[in-house]
C-alpha cells in the first residue's frame, strides 16, 4: 500500500518513518521516499491496519493518507 506523506523537509524524515513504522514489528517493509512524498508498506492486515500506520506516521511528526 502507498502512502502520501505531507511534512517531510529530507531524506532523514524518510528514514524515521521507515524506522518507526519498522519497529513495530508488524510492518514486513517500508520504503520511504522523500522525493516523490510517499512512503510504500509491506503488511499484513491482521496485525496492523492502515489506520494504525497512518497513526503511526502521524506519531513520527508527519501527515499521512492513503496515495489515491
């Protein structure tokens, strides 16, 4: 699933998203790319929902929403 992500000012912003969202554990992968604002999830939806990485994300100091 891909992710628009609103906020980020680099490429160590892309880095915190993809850390956090990692160290939850229920993420299988997290590619953030700074360039193009978006950040691609890997996850299974039994153990984490979209709600909760936008959360997530969220938590990290960013805006986030489903990239339509």
């Amino acid at each position: 699933m891909i992710f628009k992500i609103i906020d980020m000012h680099c490429t160590s912003c892309a880095i915190s998203i993809d850390g956090d969202l990692e160290d939850t554990g229920k993420i299988k992968s997290s590619k953030t790319n700074y360039a193009k604002a978006v950040t691609e999830v890997e996850f299974d939806a039994k153990l984490i929902s979209e709600e909760e990485i936008i959360s997530i994300i969220r938590k990290t100091g960013y805006t986030a929403k489903i990239n339509d």
